[in-house]
C-alpha cells in the first residue's frame, strides 16, 4: 500500500514506477511458490466475479499476465514524475515475520529505480500511514476475504468513503470515479453486467496504482485415493460434507 497523500507516491507516475520495477515472480516465491502464490498486478483474484486479467506492469502487457519487472521503463516514470531522489519510508510492523524481507526487497528496488530508501518497525503501522502528519510512505497490507464477493476487496480498502472513515484505507486514495463505479456495479440489473462493472473498478484501480499488488494466495488440498466428489467454494475452501471416502 502507497501514501498517496504525500510525495513521492502522490504522482501516479511515481506509483507507476515501482509497480514497473518490482519482481513479483520472486516474492511469490518467497511466499511458498507457485503452489501458494501468483503473481498478480491485480487487487481482484482469480476466483471472484469480475476479475479479467490486466496487467500492464510487465515487458509482456499483451497477455494480461505478470511476465517480468521493467525496470527501464520504471525510471524513466520516476524521472518524469520530478520524485526521483526523495526519501521513501518503508513501514515494518511488530509481530509480522515477512515484512522485515519483504520491506528489505522493496527498498533495494526503489534504491534501484533511483530514490532514496529506509525501512522503520512500526507499533501500529496502519496508524503510521493514516497520520497526516506521518513520513511513511508504504506498508505491506495482507488481504482475505470476509466473503466471496469483489466488493470485499475494493470498497474497504479503496473508496473515499472508506478514506473519510478511516479504516483499512490506508493509501487514503480517493477518486470519485472509483465510488461511482461501485455505484453502478450495485445497480445493474445482471451478474454479466455486474461483473462487467467490477472489472472496470479493477483497471482503474491497476492504473492509478494506490497499491502494488504482489500476488494472490492460492490453497492447495491433499486428498487420499478414497476420496470422492471433491468439492472447493471460493468462500469457505473445501466442502468436507460434500466428499465420501471409499
């Protein structure tokens, strides 16, 4: 997540940038592999409505589909956003044992694209961010879903609404279009058109950058020969009162 309230993240450009640069193939693999994480430029996963692939933050934007970083490309947005040398803060927070790795990783690569970088543990980072007065620029923000719905990962975490009332929004990203959007989404009339309408709130989320998304969680179900009719829901996982075993 990016404090998009202050510079350098307050330009898209800048935002842009690190989106660009970052390895996502590498720290899905931090993460347990191909078997627990996908790289993803989305805030959509795969298993809800809505989500279409897009990613544009890549060498191969043509497929959808996370390739490998640019990091060409990602310094010459940094340069054009005039940030290029600011100081960026990267937040830790207490009792998390991946971000003090994952905090190392983002900072060599923003050192990479040419800004001047320092990681910091933070009791409550979330606070850190919402601080108006704060200097942290970034955090790393897990996401699971409360429900099986694209709603869940955007209104929360997204939205002015949820910006005015605190919250998980701690990017503090407002853009009228994006709750005008959920608007529209919440009025149409089919699941076609409903869906349509989350994947457009998605593009836009992936274009204005308030975060980086890094990858998507993946579950993997070990199961004996004896079992039958195997069952998974995007919400609730496998349904163990749907199998049989022989």
């Amino acid at each position: 997540m990016l404090n998009t309230r202050q510079r350098p993240f307050s330009d898209v450009r800048a935002r842009r940038a690190l989106a660009y640069a970052i390895d996502r193939n590498r720290l899905a693999m931090l993460a347990g592999g191909e078997l627990v994480a996908r790289p993803t430029c989305q805030v959509l996963p795969p298993t809800v409505p809505g989500y279409r692939p897009y990613c544009p933050y890549t060498l191969d934007p043509a497929a959808g589909i996370w390739s490998a970083p640019d990091l060409a490309r990602a310094r010459r947005l940094a340069k054009r956003s005039h940030t290029l040398g600011e100081h960026v803060v990267i937040a830790i927070q207490t009792e998390a044992p991946a971000d003090p790795h994952l905090a190392g990783y983002v900072a060599r690569v923003l050192r990479r694209v040419g800004y001047q970088t320092s990681t910091r543990v933070e009791d409550d980072a979330f606070g850190a961010m919402l601080d108006p007065h704060s200097t942290v620029d970034a955090m790393r923000l897990g996401w699971l879903q409360d429900y099986a719905a694209p709603s869940n990962f955007i209104e929360p975490l997204f939205t002015c609404k949820a910006n005015q009332e605190g919250g998980v929004n701690v990017s503090q990203f407002c853009d009228p279009r994006v709750d005008a959007l959920i608007s529209h989404a919440r009025a149409a009339k089919s699941a076609g058109a409903t869906a349509e309408a989350w994947a457009r709130i998605d593009r836009l989320l992936v274009d204005e950058a308030p975060a980086v998304p890094l990858y998507a969680l993946r579950d993997a179900d070990f199961v004996s020969k004896r079992v039958g009719n195997y069952t998974f829901n995007p919400q609730f996982g496998v349904l163990i009162d749907q199998m049989w075993v022989r």
